[in-house]
C-alpha cells in the first residue's frame, strides 16, 4: 500500500520526524482557509501516488489566501500522468538552505534493509546516482541487529554533514529507520530533507507499506489508501480480458494475446486454490468492465482445481447480465471432470494456452 | 536431481491444517520420503502413517530428519521457519503473504546457520522418481534430464507440461517463489543443476520485477556450461507506477522484460517467446 504524502508525514511526525505546518484539503476553499491559517507563503503540493510529481507541475506555491485558492482551483481539475488530482497538502514554504536525500528501502538482493542517503538531495538523485553514484552513502542493516542511533550519525557524517547538524540528520535517519521497521514498510523516503533557518525538516515524504503485514496494523486500515483486495486486478486499454490463475500464467497469457495480434483490456490474476465462487467474481468483475468484448480465462490448475473452475464458469455464464464471448483454457488438477462439466453444459474449451489467445484475438476481430 | 534426493528426510510443520493435511497425503501418495508431522498441541495424535509431535526437538530425539516443509499461516510463519532453521538442513516454505520483514529475518538466520531455503510463497520442489515437497499436480512431471527453475508456480507445470508431452523429463523442477525477498536464488540453483551429472540442460522462467534474472545472466555467462534456456513473462505488462527513488537508485533500468531478456541473450542463453518453443529449441541443442 502507497501513502499520500499527508499520510506519510503524519506517521513520520509521530515518530519524531520534523515536517512542516500543514492541512490536507480537498477544494480551494479550504485551500484558500488553510493558507489564511498559515500565514504566510505556502507550498500547495497534489498528493497523488505517481511518482515524478513535481516535474510533472503537481507543486506550486502561493502568497497569499486568494493565491492559494485560485492555484488550488487548477490543481484539482489536473490529472498527473493520469491521476485525477482529488486532495491537496498546503503547507507553509520552507526556507530552503540545503537539500538532502535519505531513504530505508528493501534491498532484494541482499535481503536486507538498505539505507540511502546524500547530501545532494532533490529531483536529480536519480541522475546523480546513475552518474556520481559515490555521492549516495549505502548501510545495509543486518535485519536480527537493532539500528542504533549511533549507526545515523556515522551515516551523517560520511554524508559530509558537520557537527553543528549530525544529531539531527543522524536523528532523523534514525527515526526513518523506526518508521520502516515499526510499520512493516517497503519503502520509507524522504526527498528532500531540507536544512532550514528553523532546523532540519521533511519537506517530502513516502512511505510504501507491505500490504502482507497489515493485520499487524490495524489502525492503518482506516486510511484512505487502504482497499481490501481479492484480485491482483490492473485495467488496461484493449478489449480482450485476461484472466488467470497465477501471476506469471496470467502475464503469460497477456504476452499470447499480443503476441496474436489483440490487446488485454486487463489483468486479472485470481490465485491459487480459487473456488467456484471466485471464479465466478473474476468474471463478473470483467464483464461488468464496458470495453471487454472477450474473455480469455487461462487456467492450469495445481492447487485450483479444474472442476471448481468449470463450475464457477458455468454459474457465472448463466446469471451473467452481458453477453460476452468466452475463450477458456482448462487442464491441470481434476481437468477430466472440469472438461466433463464444460462439455455438458455445451460450453467449448481449449487445452493450449497459445491456441486459446489465438481463438480469442479472431473471436474479438470478427467482432 | 539436486536438492531433494534420496538422502532426504522431511517432516511437515502444520501438517494437522487443511492446506498440509491434504498436501502430506499428496506427497506420501508420490512415495516422498515424509517422516512425521509438528503441530504444537497435537503431539501423539497421528496422521496416517505418520505420528504427530509438538516440536522438532522431540522429532530429532526419535528418528533421523533433515528436512520441513512448511504449511502454517503466515503470522506464524516466521516462527516455524526459525524453528525448522535451528534443528534441519533444507527447509521449504509453501505459505504465501509472509510479512517481507520476516522473510528477512528468515533468511539472515538461514545465511548464519548455513541451511537452504526454498520460498517462501513456492510450488516448492519435486524431483521426479524420488518424491516432491510441495504442492504440484503430479501427473504432469516425469524422469528426465531438463532441469526446471521457476519464479512462478503455474508457469512451473505449463513449461513441465510441455516438456514431458514431449517425450523429455525433468531431473528436478524447483520454484524459488514469487516474493521480493526468497532463499535460493536462480544463480544459486543453476549452479547445483551444472555439478549435477542427471541434468543435461536448464529451462529458467522469469518475470518482469526485480533484478534475480539480470543477477542470473551474469552468473550463467562466467559460471554455467550446460544449455540454458529461458522464458521471461510479462513483456507486453505496462511498467509499474514506481513511487520513491530508492528502487531505481538499487535497480536502476533493470526490472522490465527487455532488460532481461537482453541480459540473458548476451549471455548466451536463448530466449523462448513462447512456451510451446522451448522444446524445439531443447531438441536442437542435442
């Protein structure tokens, strides 16, 4: 699960990490009310899940409450890189002295917690670490150890900063590693961390949480980023939905409708040991999508059971409120009686899934 | 075959479960090498042939073991693996949605115990002929000597399908899992399939994400004689909506299809766009 950023700074502040004043808002007015309480110039940044946010003109800045309100106007009707824009963070305008960058991401590879820090924060870190990646300070952290403050500090310094600021930075990272191990996250980020006449502070913030750890935290659930979902289930621009059993059978699945000249109109991976009812939701959920003109589900059962499939198939087809063609690939455990049942119900299938994507794309042109 | 042979001897965590009651009989069917089953607070029950105890302290005491596969939640998931690490050799996590943070842990106590692990989020392993510890339909693998290492579980059977439909076997089939963070990694198990003198070539499955495959070319390209072959899924995926920095900063362009599959061609291992052609280009390698 991705944060906004609003979200983020409130789970870093609580956790020690300095962010600026600010009010997440949902229309200018309270915009234009949000600056008036502020004060002074604010920062009116679109709190979206994309990244490349600023480049992408998401961050503007105001002076004043009727500034802010107009700025905040034109944000809201904006979509960045085909997100629709629906809140905004106005905060106060940071004094910025200096920009740094650090970050606690998981490193595969090593399997371990990767810190990543440098005094050379901002937009550039990715150029900077493909070009002068002897710039980006890296610490793994051994994931049975405890990360000690100390352990900031030593990063701190290697990063060039000097005395009069190495508690705070070293604090900081610090804190963001707290952050990353008490919430489960994946990726915890801050860029920039800016230097201040105010002190050092988070001006920006991600935060990316393991969705398999949530039942450890419940009180996240409440967040509005949280969706409970059944399906690993992406909606694409073509008209064929793919819909199989596993990540790597369904975007194989993908790749043979491109392959055969179509385009998936999604990806829809339902999982092992999927029961009729599943199926029977992954295919509704499909037809219920307006540019699907075929359906191309492509099971190869291990844990799934072939009968089960047929039978959720066979459910769904007759209660199902929209006609849509269907192209199924059934084998796999049980297969004899999943074919069986297909056959009595006069339902045809395939056993290849090549020759399956085939049969879908000519339905779908013939269409 | 590697890994799973006839030298081992496995006993099940969580085998009074659904998933692992169901799964033990499976690989008690296919004459896999299973000695007993651990579930805390079942000790003395029995589960077919097999007594049930409530650690595998208490299963070492009795007989000889080297080996878990694990079925439990995965709340408790970590738990079972700390536990397996301690007292075994070879330990195989079935369980899916484990906590990345504790597969991180898992697998540091792993590296400092010098134990292997399969998964977790895996199909797991089978060695036809000698058993299997995991949760594939058996009648798709046969004997051979192709050996089959996999990210993805239902492309594991769709790529054995072919292959034994094709008159070919399989030496082992091993599913490294579908997670962020796994044990055995592809570099790790090419190596074993090219010191072992039961398998001729290696079919590698891929997936778009990460950088395992990039990491395996270059292993292949200074490390492996035998033929590899490879397939990567997902090259018509739309690229992830990546959030921070810190992925491409560790990553940098690696992760998708191409990058991947370019990888692997310049390391001399020839790409399949489809499964169905991964037989052929076996057949000719001979």
């Amino acid at each position: 699960m991705k944060l906004y950023e609003y979200s983020a700074k409130q789970i870093f502040k609580k956790e020690g990490i300095p962010i600026p004043e600010g009010y997440m808002v949902k229309s200018s007015e309270e915009a234009g009310k949000a600056a008036q309480k502020l004060g002074r110039a604010v920062a009116i940044k679109s709190q979206v899940l994309v990244g490349g946010r600023g480049k992408a003109g998401g961050i503007k800045f105001a002076d004043n409450s009727e500034d802010a309100q107009q700025v905040a106007q034109k944000l809201l009707s904006s979509h960045i890189k085909g997100e629709k824009v629906a809140r905004l963070l106005v905060e106060e305008k940071a004094n910025i002295q200096k920009e740094f960058y650090v970050s606690v991401a998981l490193d595969r590879t090593s399997k371990k917690p990767l810190i990543m820090a440098s005094a050379e924060g901002g937009v550039e870190i990715e150029e900077l670490a493909a070009n002068s990646p002897e710039k980006i300070v890296k610490y793994h952290v051994n994931p049975l150890d405890e990360f000690l403050p100390y352990e900031g500090r030593e990063i701190a310094r290697k990063m060039g900063v000097g005395s009069a600021l190495i508690s705070a930075v070293g604090g900081i990272i610090w804190k963001l590693f707290q952050v990353f191990s008490h919430y489960d996250a994946q990726l915890a980020e801050i860029n920039p961390l800016v230097v201040t006449d105010k002190g050092v502070i988070a001006a920006d913030a991600k935060l990316e949480l393991d969705d398999d750890s949530i039942y450890r935290h419940k009180e996240l659930m409440d967040l509005e980023e949280y969706q409970s979902e059944e399906f690993a289930f992406v909606k694409l621009d073509g008209d064929i939905a793919v819909i199989g059993n596993g990540a790597g059978l369904t975007l194989s699945g993908m790749d043979m409708i491109k392959l055969s000249g179509g385009e998936p109109a999604t990806f829809l991976d339902i999982g092992g040991g999927s029961s009729e009812e599943v199926i029977k939701k992954a295919l509704n959920l499909v037809i219920d999508h307006p540019p699907v003109k075929v359906i191309f589900l492509n099971v190869l059962g291990g844990i799934t059971r072939a009968d089960d499939v047929a039978r959720g198939v066979i459910t769904a087809l007759a209660e199902a409120e929209r006609k849509v063609p269907l192209v199924i690939r059934l084998t796999g455990t049980n297969e004899e009686e999943g074919q069986l049942l297909l056959k009595e119900a006069g339902i045809s299938f395939e056993t290849s899934m090549e020759d399956a994507a085939k049969k879908a794309v000519e339905i779908c042109n013939s269409l | 075959m590697i890994i799973l042979d006839k030298n081992t001897k496995c006993l099940v965590q969580g085998i009074t479960g659904k998933q692992g009651s169901f799964h033990t009989e499976q690989m008690l069917n296919y004459n896999t090498n299973i000695v007993a089953g651990v579930t805390p607070g079942r000790g003395g029950q029995t589960f077919g042939p097999l007594n049930v105890y409530d650690s595998i302290e208490e299963v070492k005491e009795e007989m000889d073991v080297n080996a878990s596969i694990i079925f439990v939640p995965a709340p408790f998931a970590k738990d079972a693996a700390f536990e397996s690490i301690k007292h075994l050799d070879l330990v195989v996590i079935i369980t899916e949605h484990i906590p990345v943070q504790d597969s991180m842990q898992i697998m540091e106590y792993a590296r400092q115990q010098g134990v292997t692990v399969v998964g977790p989020n895996t199909p797991g392993i089978i060695s036809p002929g000698v058993g299997k510890l995991g949760i594939m339909p058996t009648h798709i693998f046969q004997e051979g000597n192709v050996g089959l290492v996999s990210r993805s579980g239902t492309l594991t059977y769709e790529f054995a399908h072919q292959i034994s439909r094709a008159g070919m076997g399989q030496s082992t089939c091993v599913g490294i899992g579908g997670d962020p963070v796994v044990g055995l990694d592809f570099a790790t198990v090419l190596q074993k399939f090219e010191n072992d003198p039961g398998t001729e070539s290696i079919v590698m499955i891929g997936e778009i994400g990460g950088n395992a495959e990039e990491r395996a070319a270059e292993y292949i390209q200074d490390n492996i004689s035998k033929p590899v072959f490879a397939y990567i899924s997902g090259t018509t995926a739309p690229p992830g909506k990546r959030m921070g920095h810190a992925g491409a900063i560790i990553e940098g362009t690696s992760g998708t299809a191409s990058s991947k599959i370019e990888a692997l061609e310049s390391a001399g291992v020839q790409v399949a766009q489809k499964p169905s052609q991964i037989v052929d280009m076996i057949n000719k390698s001979k």
